[in-house]
C-alpha cells in the first residue's frame, strides 16, 4: 500500500482532521492497524501499544521477516541510518553481497523496497555507481527497527530507560524520512492539470535533494522538506537552488514543505515558481 493510502486509512480510523498531529502520530503508527486515542501524547501511546505489546508484536514481526538475526541488524541499519545500501550494510557489520542477498529476501517479503536515485533528470551527474536506498513499506515497521528491535532484552523485561533515551535524542531527525514520503504524495495530487510522471529524490556522495521530479510537459519540480521546530528562511531555498546549480539540473519550479512555517521574508517570495507547503496541504491526501 501506498503512504498516501495508509496515511490516508490512518486519519480515516482515527478520526484525526489536525493534519500536524496526523504527521507526528503516524510516523510512529502508520501501518499497524490499531485505533490509538490522540488526545494522548504519543509517548503514552508507544508505552501502551507498542512496549507493553511487546512479545505479542515481535511473534508477528518475526512471522514476516523470517525473525533472521542478519535480516533484523540490516533492517536496523536502514532504520537508524541514511538508508543507502552500502552504509547500512556496514552497520549490520555484513558484506555487501550477503547484505544484498538479505535485501532481496526482505524485498520479497514486502518489508523493504529499493530506490533509486533520480540521476537521470541532473545534466551533470556524478558516478553511476551511486549506492540505492532501501526503505520500509509501512512507518510502524522502520520505528520498531529504530526504536524496539535494537534494545529488546529491557523492552522485554518491560525496563523502559534505554528505549526513552534513545528515542529523545534521535526522534526529531527520524520524522524527517516519512514528512518526505507524504510531501511527495502532496506534489503529485498538487499538480493535477501538468501530471507529475517521475518522481523520488536525488542523491549522489556530496548532495542531497528531497524531491525531484518531472511533469508530463517536462517541467522539473525540485524540494526540500524539513520537519524541524524552526521557522524555514530564505537560506533554505538558497541552499536548494545552490546544490540544483552543482548538479545542472534545471528546475522550474521549487517546493519547500514546513513543519513549522517559514519566516515572512521566504513567505513573500512565493510566486508561479515557488511554492511553500506546511503539514495543512496534507489535508489534500484525504480527498
């Protein structure tokens, strides 16, 4: 299933209409199918259905990725990581070709997907041999590789105190993957009447671009999405501009995506060629 379909199944069972608290909750709960109180926080939440639900979760995990030590440090260097192969094959301390032959298990087994990067649209591309990236077909999935999996002997004796450490320092840059994945989803129903026809992001060794697509009449769509407390300046679409130009890749349009809104100064550059989103637009997902 699509984010956009389990983010839009989330929002529909829970009866969730406040698009930011859609966001943070589903980052962690996406794709398991519970009914969750949101008027709770969220770290009650994990505590009640996920730590103390622990045994009864990991007998299901297990039953879909085969429960393989290998498989489950791979899935955990994906989670924790910048999800390029080689990296996290590194952090499983496994060799790439053992690394990619788990990948292609997991693969069939629907828990990972491999992509690409979108080198194609870029005029002055670097190496072809750019590693892929793997990434979880559901969020729950990629929490629990994060979060659960890595530290289970005090989740299993239900002793909390590493789980909540590291989950304090690492949860504010682990939203960051899933506010890409549903801002994607936004550009493709945004632009409804030039149909987006490729989409993804581009990566080389130096740069990183979040989104990076093409309509049907040809016309190159660049973003960048942060899911950070701070409001975004002007820098930011420098920034997205400056690493465009480094890599020739000629965009008509740029779209930045805000966690938390943009200063006024960025707010009145909006124009045919600039667009600024914050998590409101993904009101637009539910239709």
């Amino acid at each position: 299933q699509s984010t956009k379909n389990q983010f839009r199944i989330f929002c529909t069972e829970n009866k969730i209409t406040d698009m930011e608290i859609a966001v943070q909750y589903f980052i962690v709960f996406g794709g398991l199918n519970i009914k969750i109180d949101t008027t709770k926080p969220l770290v009650e939440l994990i505590e009640k259905h996920i730590l103390n639900e622990y045994t009864n979760l990991r007998y299901e995990i297990n039953t879909i990725s085969g429960g393989y030590k290998v498989d489950h440090a791979i899935l955990t260097g994906i989670a924790q990581g910048d999800r390029r192969t080689n990296s996290s094959f590194k952090r499983a301390f496994v060799s790439f070709e053992e690394g990619m032959k788990c990948v292609e298990k997991l693969t069939e087994r629907g828990i990972i997907e491999i992509e690409s990067s979108q080198h194609h649209l870029a005029k002055k591309r670097g190496d072809d041999k750019i590693s892929k990236k793997l990434l979880f077909t559901t969020p729950f999935l990629r929490f629990w590789f994060a979060f659960v999996s890595p530290i289970y002997k005090g989740i299993k004796e239900k002793n909390y105190k590493e789980f909540y450490e590291l989950y304090e320092n690492k949860e504010a840059e682990f939203g960051g993957f899933i506010f890409e994945e549903l801002s994607m989803e936004v550009i493709r129903d945004t632009f409804m009447e030039d149909p987006v026809k490729q989409f993804g992001k581009y990566w080389d060794e130096k740069i990183e671009i979040d989104l990076d697509e093409k309509t049907t009449s040809g016309k190159i769509i660049a973003g960048s999405c942060k899911y950070i407390n701070s409001k975004l300046k002007k820098n930011e679409l420098n920034r997205l501009k400056e690493d465009c130009k480094s890599i020739d890749l000629n965009v008509d349009i740029f779209v930045i995506f805000s966690k938390n809104g943009f200063s006024n100064e960025l707010k009145s550059q909006k124009s045919e060629t600039l667009k600024l989103f914050t998590p409101k637009s993904f009101k637009l997902l539910l239709a």
